[in-house]
C-alpha cells in the first residue's frame, strides 16, 4: 500500500468531517466522500462543450456524482454506470426507455439496477465523457481514489474493449477541501483533465497520460476472483 496515498485520504476524510461539510452517507471514511455542494460542482461540469456533445457518459455510482448522474438521464445522454466493487459489470441507463417521472430513481445506485441494462464491455457503446469519483485530487490532474482501485480497472476494461479513447475527457467533482496542489500516482492511476468544486472549474493545462489497459502483473489473484469481468478477459487474452 501506498503510504503517502494512504496519509491523504486520512487527512481529506478527516478534514471533511471536522469542518462539518461531509454529507450522508457518513462517516466518510473509507469513501469517496459526499459533501456539501456536490451539486454545484455538478453543475460545473454540465458547461463544458465536451458534455454537451457528449452521447454516452460514464460516472462512478457514488453519492457525490448523483446529480451528473440525473443530469445526463435529463440531457438525453445514455448513461454507464459501474455496479459497485463492479461484481456485475456495467449498466446502461438509456434515457429514452426510462419514464422521466423515474430519472431520479434511476440515477440512484439501487434504481439502476432496476430501470438499466447489464452489458457486457464489449457491446457497450463507446464512452464520450467520464466523471470519476475522488477522495483527492491534484491541480496538475493527478488523482486519488479511496484505495480498492476499482475506478482505475473500471477505465482499464474499458480500454481493453476499445470503449474509450485517448481524447475522451475525464472530469472528477469534489470539495475545494479535497484539492492539492500534487498527490502521488501509481502506473495503473487515471489521471483527470478537469476538476469541478463548489466554487470553481478547473482545466489541466496539459494532459498526462492515461493508462493503456489492465496492468495485470500488478493484479493480485484475490482481485482477478472478485471481479469476474477481469477473469473472462484474462481467458480471452490467453486463448
């Protein structure tokens, strides 16, 4: 483990907690952290001309990215979202089978199981735009999640199915609280390109590189049993 990673995390949950922004659910500790403003930085991310064109978009399927979530249902956009430790894979939520009365619903973790579509990667649409989750973020577009790696291998099975590309823009909401200047990163992190807080619109300046695909010599055995998308690809590349 990542000491460094480990001592920033601690430091944001903490930090969130004490300054009394941190929203349900909570303790946020060991998450990625819900708080006050998630909408507003929501929004931000709603005004970039990469969304608006955008068709297919991927979000984490944490609390504070409900709202970009419901957004995309509402803009017409087909959404993809992870199921959770991504045990089942991917769900698509097209918009236009889904009543709107129920696009707040089905924006909820528990509502896309009902009203999406399990899809296999390889017959997923190709991704126009992500919004990933964060627990820490650097002004250079490095990134850190809460430590369970599953946003990395969520872009990493997309990128070995050929449904994302180098240009596809990564956006992550968080706190103002949860920005740094720098945080450490590891071959298999994916970087951001823009960061969304309550009171600002952060662009990268530059891009760093995303990862190529699944690093699977850093894979445990644990992982590849936990996740059986990653076991059937490692079958497939070994056929």
């Amino acid at each position: 483990m990542n000491v460094e990673k480990k001592k920033i995390r601690e430091m944001v949950w903490n930090i969130l907690e004490e300054k009394g922004v941190a929203r349900f659910p909570r303790p946020v500790y060991g998450r990625i952290p819900n708080f006050e403003g998630a909408e507003n930085s929501c929004e931000k991310i709603t005004i970039l001309e990469e969304y608006k064109k955008a068709t297919v978009v991927k979000v984490s399927p944490d609390s504070p990215q409900y709202s970009i979530r419901l957004r995309c249902l509402i803009d017409g956009k087909k959404l993809i979202m992870p199921t959770p430790r991504l045990r089942e894979g991917f769900l698509l939520l097209d918009p236009s089978k889904i009543p709107r009365r129920y696009y707040k619903k089905a924006a909820t973790i528990r509502g896309a199981f009902n009203f999406g579509v399990k899809v296999d990667p390889e017959n997923l649409p190709r991704v126009d735009f992500i919004v990933m989750g964060s627990v820490a973020v650097g002004r250079d577009g490095s990134r850190i999640g809460k430590g369970e790696g599953y946003g990395e291998l969520e872009y990493a099975l997309l990128k070995e199915y050929n449904r994302v590309g180098e240009e596809v823009i990564v956006a992550t909401n968080i706190h103002d609280l949860q920005l740094f200047d720098s945080v450490p990163q590891d071959p298999y992190d994916v970087p951001v390109d823009v960061i969304a807080t309550p009171t600002r619109l952060v662009r990268i300046p530059f891009s760093r590189p995303k990862p190529k695909g699944v690093i699977w010599e850093l894979l445990s055995d644990e992982k590849l049993e936990e996740i059986p998308l990653l076991k059937t690809l490692r079958e497939k590349r070994k056929a």
